[in-house]
C-alpha cells in the first residue's frame, strides 16, 4: 500500500487502501462491516448555508446497502423555502461515495457522507447549490478548455472568558503564538479533525483580530486549505465550518464566523484562491513568472461581475460593516500584486526564481523545485455568510465571463483597474474615485444580481428560480442606511450582531 495512503488522516481512505475518488458502494459496505459502523449520516447543506443531518441505524449489511444505493427522500421546501413549493417539496437525498469519512465527534460509530438531491424523476435537483456548481464547472471547461481550482481561508473568532496573565496586543494577533494567543491548541485540533473529514490543509495561524468585550476575549484564527477541484474545495468549506463548531461546543468555547462583530476591529473573511489548470499544469503564472494572460483576463472577468458577486458572497446585512475602509477589507472594484486593500490580490507566487532554501541552509544542495503550481488570485469580498456552492460557482461564471471576451478587450479591464498601492491612503482619493464600488448593503448587491443576472444564468449554469430567490432574500432585509442608522445608535449594531451571531 502507498504509505501516504496508509497515514492519510481519513480513517475510511486508510483503511481501504484507495483514493477518495475511487470508493465503491462495495468498498463502503466493506468499512462498515471491518470497522464495526453503527450508523450512517447524511449531510447536505440547505438554503440557510448549515449542514443538515439525517441519521440511519445500520442494523444489516443488507439495510446499509439499500441506503447507500437508494438514498432518501426529505422535504425540500423546509431545507429550501425560496426555492421550493410546499406542494410539491420531496426530494431525494444519495450519498456521493468519495465523501465518506467517520464523524469524529460521535460515541456511536458513524461513518457520514455529503449527499447530491434529486427531484421526483430522478433528475439533478436544478436550484441545489452543489449541482448548481457543477454546472459552472462543466460550461468552464468547455468553453475555455481549463479547469477552475480553487482554495479557501476560513477566518472566525473564538470566544472565551477573559484571561488577566499575558494578555493580547489589541487588533496585533497576526501568528500569535503561546501564551499571548491563548487558544491556538483549539486550532489545531480542528485542523487534525477536519483532515480525518477529508480536508486538505494547507497551514493555520491566529489573525489579526483580538479583544475584549463584556468580560469576553475574542481570538481570531484563520485556517487555509490547499488548491483542488472547485466543488471539492467547497465541500471541505462546508464540513470545516461543522467541524469548528462542534468541536467548539465539546471544548466549553464559542465560535463565530460572522463577518463583523464590533466596530473598529477586524472581521472575518472567506476569501476565496483560485487557479487556472490545463492539463495538469497550472497555467495562472505564465512561461515568463509573470501573471499569464489567461489569469488577467480571468480577473477581468471579476472586475466585471464583482458587485453582484456580493449577492453570492455577502448574504446579511452586518456583510456590509466588514466591507469598509482601513480592515484589510476591499471597497472597490480593484485588483494588484500583494496589495490588501485590493479586492482581487495576487499573492506571492514563488516566482523569483531564487533557491530560498539553499539561501537559509547553507548546506543544502541547490535542487531544482517547480513552484508554478503555487500562484493563484485571491477574491476577498465574501465571507461566511455565503453559500459556499453558489459562492464558488459566481467565482467560476466570473473567470469564464473574462476569458470569453476578446482578448484584447479583457486585458484593458484589467490594466484599467490594477492598482499597486493601498487605495485608502489620502493621496489616492483621485483613484479610488475612478473605480466603482462595492455594494453597501444588501438591497444594492440584490440590485446588482438583477442587472447581471443573464450572465449566471447562461449556460443553464444558475436556474432563473434560485436568482429570484437570492434576490428577495436579499431585498427582504430593507437594509438600505443601515450604516449610518448603526453609527448613530450602537445599539443597533449589537442586535444586528448577535441576530447574524451564528450565520452560514
């Protein structure tokens, strides 16, 4: 067996001796038979963004075989109120194999999977996010002939009670390390636990964000995942969010991944890696070490559809307080290398060209190292309010929108909106006023879906009932000088806090 195999952090990988990708229905009933499986869960997301769960005793090979094959049916117009009838609500719910991992928190043995929805003729349920992604994915690889890969960054604040000994340098919590940061052990056990769930981690680290209120110190954190397939990417999201929480709850900790939860203090992001990939090889940084074309025209295409991206990314109004000057957080329709105030930043890539190893290890042999499968672009705007599925499709209409411009008119849009500098300093009034801005609130950002809306949906890529559904929601909150109603009566600020607490 491949030793990675034998050590990978998912119990049902490990045990079977194969890659996710290849599970069988046979292999399933194989681990619940050599591992002593008592249950079997169901998870999918609903139109709130939490994970649901429907709960099977396996009380006979037989039994567990019949679920696996057959699924379930639930009822759709309570997991997806803007999108189903009442009358006509049933779905079926069929577990996708390569999904499978062992709950790491039950007693009872468990072994769960992410689940795909079909209608009443057992067709792809149309509105369902995750379908809705693979959509985007497919009509991206034909029309471009790339795959779309993505990665995310978890941002959220642990909360607990305050401690007098080594306390915190306010909003200087960035890779904090013991005892300043008091809860990095919490971190790292979510990372172990979210890689048993099938999670590829990339690296974990305290955030910017600390403080105290009411008694409460509030510890941000960040965990990152690594680039892989858009939809798996999504659906690791999804179950680290799980994962966080209920591992919160086993430690006595709260847990928010809400985007603002004070004035003047950092919020939390869900910023979203993408990369190019053509057969096999990443095409983002181009054969010079400079960002390719294809990756400019790309971005171009999220200059284009960045505002009502929001509709995707930024779904409760406190959204809108975390999308302001001076928060490492982007206001305008921007794009640069390295830059933070930037809506779309080009991190580093590993592009220098230097052997940084041989440089700090002196006895090292220099070895040849191919780093271009490193460079991505960065989306900031949304955060855990999203629908992780709609989120990462937006992205991929986005990037496909810009390749399918000509060329030459996808690479001035975005020579027109790269910045090299912090946009918010005083010496750039005169530029950020040449850039449009983000939305600032919900109903702008539905307004901005509405105008749009052509875009998504072609290809079949997002059906005309979940655009609608997305942009009532969003006009339903009335939120329109919300902004300036908080600035005036903090305590407006502190009910919309603890109402969007607990979002996503």
């Amino acid at each position: 067996m491949d030793k990675d195999i034998a050590l990978h952090p998912n119990d049902v990988v490990a045990f079977l001796g194969k890659l996710p990708q290849d599970f069988t229905r046979e292999d399933m009933l194989e681990f619940i038979s050599g591992n002593g499986i008592k249950m079997i869960d169901f998870m999918y997301p609903a139109e709130d963004g939490r994970v649901k769960t429907l709960n099977f005793t396996v009380g006979s090979l037989a039994y567990a075989g019949t679920v696996l094959a057959e699924g379930e049916r639930v009822d759709g117009s309570s997991l997806f109120p803007s999108f189903i009838e009442p009358g006509n609500s049933d779905l079926y719910v069929i577990p996708r194999y390569r999904t499978a991992f062992v709950d790491p928190f039950n007693e009872i043995p468990t072994l769960c999977f992410l689940c795909s929805f079909f209608d009443k003729d057992g067709k792809p349920f149309e509105c369902a996010p995750w379908q809705t992604l693979m959509r985007a994915e497919k009509a991206f690889e034909q029309r471009t002939g790339m795959t779309f890969e993505a990665m995310g960054e978890l941002e959220y604040y642990v909360i607990t009670d305050a401690d007098l000994l080594f306390p915190a340098t306010d909003q200087k919590g960035y890779h904090e390390s013991e005892p300043f940061a008091k809860l990095n052990d919490f971190r790292r056990s979510c990372m172990v636990h979210i890689a048993r769930t099938g999670g590829k981690i990339k690296y974990g680290h305290s955030e910017v964000g600390n403080f105290t209120l009411d008694g409460k110190v509030y510890e941000q954190n960040e965990i990152e995942f690594l680039p892989c397939p858009v939809d798996s990417a999504a659906d690791q999201l999804l179950l680290a969010k799980w994962v966080i929480r209920n591992l919160a709850w086993q430690w006595g900790l709260d847990v928010s991944f809400a985007p603002k939860i004070t004035t003047g203090k950092a919020g939390s992001g869900m910023h979203i890696h993408m990369r190019l990939m053509k057969e096999g090889r990443n095409v983002t940084l181009g054969r010079d070490g400079r960002l390719s074309d294809e990756a400019r025209r790309a971005i171009a295409g999220l200059m284009l559809m960045a505002p009502s991206i929001t509709a995707f990314g930024n779904k409760n109004p406190t959204s809108y307080f975390r999308l302001v000057p001076h928060q490492e957080a982007p206001t305008n329709v921007c794009w640069g290398d390295c830059n933070r105030s930037a809506l779309v930043r080009v991190p580093l890539g590993w592009s220098s060209g230097k052997d940084m190893c041989t440089l700090a290890n002196p006895k090292e042999y220099s070895t040849a190292v191919d780093t271009t499968g490193k460079q991505t672009f960065e989306m900031r705007s949304p955060d855990c309010s999203a629908d992780i599925y709609q989120l990462m499709a937006g992205l991929c209409v986005a990037a496909r929108k810009g390749l399918e411009l000509p060329p030459e008119e996808a690479l001035k849009i975005a020579a027109d909106t790269y910045v090299d500098r912090d946009i918010h300093k005083a010496e750039e009034s005169g530029r950020i006023a040449s850039l449009a801005a983000l939305p600032t609130c919900c109903q702008e950002s539905a307004d901005c879906l509405e105008a749009a809306r052509e875009v998504y949906e072609a290809e079949g890529v997002f059906t005309p009932r979940m655009i609608d559904g997305i942009i009532n929601t969003l006009r339903s909150y009335g939120d329109a000088g919300l902004h300036e109603a908080a600035r005036r009566d903090p305590r407006l600020m502190r009910r919309l806090v603890d109402e969007y607490f607990y979002c996503g």
